[in-house]
C-alpha cells in the first residue's frame, strides 16, 4: 500500500481546491496516468500518479480543500487487488451507497456489476440493520433553514488575500473625474483598423497605456514593500494587471512590459487573457508578478469604488462607466461632456496623497489629451 503525498506545486502554495477526480477507488492506473485536477489561486493543473497500481483510497470529495504534502490518495502498487469490471454510473452508485464495488459479485457479462447487483446489495444490507433505514428516512425529512455554501477555489483565495491586504495596507483613496471625449473620438476612428486584426478595440488598452507613461515620472506607483515591510521596491517593467469578471470569480492577470509594447500590442494581449480567463486557461506565468492593477467596474454599470490594494503591490485604480453629464466650459456655457468616474487607492506606507494626485494629473492628462499618447512608439 502506498500513500501518494500532494506535491509542493510551487509559488509558496499550501493547499488547493479538488475541481475533479480523474479516476475511482478501484481504478487500475499507469505512471504519469493523471488522477485529479485541482486548482489554487494561481492556475488550474493536473496531478499525475507517480507510480502504477490500483486505487484503493480517495482521501478528499470534489470541493474539498487539499492540503500540500499531506496523502491525497492511496495505492495498492503491488497491482495483485481484485477489480470489479463496472461502468462509471455503476461505479458513483456503489460510491453513494457506502459499498465496495470490488465486493460484489457481478451478474452481467464476465462477471460486470450491473446497477441492479448495487441496489439488491444496498437493500440487503438495509434489511439486515433495520436501523440504517431510520437513519436514511431522517435524513428526507429533515430541513435546514439556512443553505451555505462553502467558499473554495478563487472566491477563497480572493477572500483571503484581500482579507489580508485590508489588514496589513493602510489605504486611503483619491478620486477624481476625467473627460473622455478625444479618447473616444480616436477609439471610434481605430476600431475599424483594429477590428481587420481580429481585435475588438477598448478604451482599456489606451488606460493601460497611458498608465505606463504617467509611471515613467512616477515610479513609485510601480513599486512595493519588502516581505520584511522594511524596504520599497522599485520595479523596472510595469506588468499592469487588470480584473477580469470570470464564471468561477474575479482573476487578475497581468499584461507584462507594457513600457515596451505599443497601444496595438496591448490590445492583442488583452483579448489573449480574456479569453484564457473566461476559458480557465491562464497559466500561472499570466497571474504571476503584477506591479499595478486596473479594475474597470463601468461595464458592468459602477460609478465609484474603493478598490483593495492587490498586496504586495501599492496601488490600484477602479474606473467608472462614463456618463453623459453636463458640465460649464470655458465661456460659462453648459455643454454635455463624456465623464469618467476615477478612484485611486493608494499604501500610505509607500505613497502620500499630494503624490498620487499628482500621478493621477499626469496620466489622466493622457486620456484628455490622447495624441500626446500615440507619439510615443514604444
């Protein structure tokens, strides 16, 4: 009998959610055979067998948190354990009914456990300890008041990592709004260009941009704090993160270099990591390393917002949808105005308030006036 230890998966990760099971108690399997798909808080991968045998213990159901370097499964590598020939139905029957499949004797073809050998069995076994029955007509009819659902896989590593950066990051926020008509006049003249490469142009792209620049005179709104919290860092490449709205919880990766990439690059990188995302299909290269992040909560309708701070980064900025307000200009004449709602959260640690108003002067200056944007190459 051997235990299979869940591996060290790297990146200081100490446990992972079971997404699926890829085999059953009973299985014959070979070496590098996967047995199970798990998921952390970085990416999802699969788990191979390191040995060939028969499976003869399953240690944790699907959802259930698994621990690294505790037994994930059991093994008989001796390969001398009787196995039951059975359909997967059949088998998750067996399983459901607390019986090992291997212990019951088949009336189908070679000796093949039929779903009627299972439920004979059940009813035999139910009829020889009568008080099981009660305990199965206890468990119909009782009703609990409240559902809950266990929070696992990203939701609880989202949990707690913001948990912990609301805990250790003093923040405070800078708000501010922001005109957008040129942007969106050149957004609408380069869509066309963009759409002839496949690529659906956002004004994300312009926002990511335009937020590298304003950082060449900023850096220190691409730094961080030390593990030891006694030293800042500063970063050279400005890997921009942005939050994506997935079917399994919001995901951030991050697009790396943008300093040396162009507005058109950055649009093809951002429409590769929405469809991986909304894919399960980031790799965990696409999580790793995010210097800053954007949260764009104006699709979904959001105005303002105090954004968490993505540790171990120390800013992060959330973007209203743009609303169609009136506003006086030069002359004291009220003109309609395309408006953007800008909330800024900033490590007091790291940044003061007069420095991040500044930094948010200078890259909303890049979104009113986005030419200025386009002349740089690179």
């Amino acid at each position: 009998m051997q235990e299979f230890i869940l591996p060290d998966i790297g990146e200081g990760i100490v446990e992972c959610e079971l997404l699926a099971w890829l085999v059953a108690e009973g299985d014959t399997i070979v070496e590098d055979q996967p047995v199970a798909e798990v998921m952390t808080d970085k990416a999802t991968v699969q788990i191979p067998a390191m040995y060939s045998g028969v499976i003869t213990k399953l240690h944790y159901q699907t959802g259930d948190i698994a621990k690294v370097n505790q037994p994930l499964f059991a093994m008989d590598v001796s390969e001398r354990q009787h196995k039951s020939l059975a359909s997967p139905a059949v088998r998750r029957l067996a399983k459901e009914s607390g019986i090992d499949i291997n212990l019951i004797k088949g009336s189908g073809t070679k000796g093949r456990v039929m779903k009627g050998d299972v439920t004979s069995n059940a009813l035999d076994y139910v009829t020889r300890n009568p008080s099981e029955l009660l305990k199965m007509e206890d468990q119909q009819t009782t009703r609990t008041p409240v559902e809950t659902t266990k929070m696992r896989g990203l939701h609880a590593a989202m949990a707690k990592h913001m948990a912990h950066a609301w805990a250790s990051i003093p923040h405070f926020t800078v708000s501010d709004e922001c005109t957008m008509d040129n942007l969106l006049a050149i957004k609408q003249t380069l869509s066309a260009q963009f759409a002839q490469a496949d690529i659906k142009l956002t004004l994300l792209p312009f926002m990511v941009k335009a937020l590298s620049l304003a950082m060449r005179e900023f850096p220190i709104i691409n730094a961080s704090v030390s593990q030891d919290d006694e030293a800042i860092e500063y970063h050279s490449s400005h890997h921009i993160g942005i939050a994506i709205d997935t079917p399994t919880g919001l995901i951030v990766p991050n697009i790396k270099d943008v300093q040396a990439l162009s507005i058109y690059q950055i649009a093809q990188r951002i429409q590769e990591l929405v469809k991986a995302a909304q894919h399960n299909q980031l790799s965990a290269e696409d999580l790793r390393g995010g210097t800053v992040t954007i949260s764009n909560i104006g699709p979904i309708g959001g105005i303002t917002a105090t954004p968490i701070i993505n540790h171990p980064q120390v800013a992060i900025v959330a973007l209203g949808k743009i609303q169609r307000l009136p506003r006086f200009n030069e002359h004291d004449e009220v003109v309609g105005v395309n408006i953007m709602n800008i909330n800024w959260s900033g490590d007091h640690r790291v940044i003061d308030g007069a420095t991040m108003v500044r930094f948010n002067n200078a890259w909303m200056q890049y979104l009113i006036q986005p030419v200025a944007m386009l002349t740089h190459l690179r």
